[in-house]
C-alpha cells in the first residue's frame, strides 16, 4: 500500500514538473496553441513558469501593487507594442495618466477609442461612452500623448481573459492609432500582475504627478474618486 501511495505521488509531482517543460516546447516551436495554453499558463505556479522561460523571472513591478493612492507609484517593467521593454518611472517628472483595460471590456473599448474607430476583435463597444481622449479634451482642456502629459494604458486582460500577448497588445495599439512616438503608450500586462482585485480595477485611471506619486484613482465600478468631478479636473491642474 505505501509503495502504491510513493508511485502515484511520483506520477502526480513527475506531471506537474513536465506541464511547463512541455509548454516551453511548445512555445519553442511556434505550435502554442491559444487561448487553451495561455489560460493553462496563467494558471501555473509563477516560480515554475519563470524556470523554463514562460514568465519573466525578472520582476516587472517594482513596488506595491496595486498602486496605492498618496503613494509613490510601482515602477512597471513592460514590454509595449512596439515589444521594447519601458520602465514607468522613465516618465517621472512628466505627468501620466494610467488607463487599465481588458479587450473583453465594452468600457474599456468605448474609452480607447471605439466609438471613432469600432471594436477591437470580436467584441462591443459601450454606447454612449466616449473616449478618454475626448473626456480629457472637455474636463481638463489637455490632449493626452504630448510631451507633458504621457498617456500609458496597461492592457491587463487578452481574448482569453489571461494576460495579453504580445500580437494582441501591437494590435489594439493599431487599432486605436495609439501613437508610441507621441507619448500614447501601451503596455503588456503580465500574469504576476493579475488577481481578484485587479479585475476589478477595469476599466479604470491611475493620476501620476510630477513627483510620480498616485494622486487620484477612479479604478473599478466603485472609485476612490469620480473620473469627471476628480480626476480629470486634476489633470487640469496638475498640467497647468
């Protein structure tokens, strides 16, 4: 019986350990096939994930996360569309506004743009949301993606409901003409990122002032603050 119980425990710990190598392969190959393998893969152990190449070993936020209102700011190590890794607090001493999105998300597809230029996949757009773009033009008079005020939206969520890849992140950054050259950047978010309370920070806008301090947060279906009556017209101010 206990030799039965030692051969079973072997097969059960040999299969986990042989699930990422597996995948790594498969990766390897080109024959990843998704969503089924990213939703697999978001789902495994970080540490086992890192080893054989699937996850970044290195860290890719640098500070307390989710950010903390009043608090300096995470610096996030990201690749963005173009696949260049960014640091976040390359920005400091600009101002930047964070947007947080899922392509699942109608609020989130509304706000980058999908009232002018359509869904992005097989998805629907919010009626009667605008862009945030229009919103920060009507609340705080400034355009987004100027030298002063940098414009970073985090894609946290893919097709799969996992973290994004790298094709989905170029393509909504494509899609919603998102300009890297004019400071209209979009980040690849990473599966170490993801939990309960980051789902439910989207849709949702981080304030980062000058100072990269989080100066106002309207994340979520119950913000800390009003995007309209308190953040944008921060925005105002701060870009003053």
């Amino acid at each position: 019986m206990v030799r039965l119980i030692k051969s079973i425990l072997t097969i059960v710990v040999g299969t986990v350990l042989l699930i990422p190598i597996v995948l790594a392969g498969l990766k390897a190959t080109g024959n990843l096939p998704r969503p089924l393998i990213d939703r697999a893969v978001n789902h495994l152990p970080i540490e086992l994930t890192s080893a054989v190449g699937l996850r970044s070993a290195d860290p890719v936020v640098l500070g307390e996360w989710p950010p903390v209102r009043g608090d300096k700011f995470p610096d996030l190590v990201l690749t963005d569309q173009t696949g260049q890794t960014v640091h976040l607090s390359d920005f400091a001493g600009k101002i930047i506004l964070v947007e947080y999105a899922a392509i699942p998300c109608q609020g989130c597809q509304a706000f980058a743009g999908g009232k002018q230029h359509g869904a992005f996949g097989h998805h629907t757009v919010q009626s009667g949301l605008e862009s945030i773009e229009h919103y920060a033009r009507q609340y705080a008079g400034v355009t987004l993606g100027s030298e002063d005020v940098v414009f970073v939206q985090v894609l946290l969520y893919g097709d799969s409901v996992s973290a994004p890849t790298q094709a989905e992140v170029a393509g909504w950054a494509e899609h919603f003409q998102m300009d890297r050259e004019a400071n209209q950047i979009v980040l690849r978010g990473d599966p170490s990122m993801l939990s309960r309370e980051t789902y439910e920070m989207i849709p949702g806008f981080h304030l980062i002032d000058r100072d990269f301090v989080l100066r106002s947060d309207s994340c979520g279906h119950h913000p800390h603050d009003d995007l309209y009556k308190d953040l944008l017209p921060m925005l105002r101010t701060l870009a003053r």
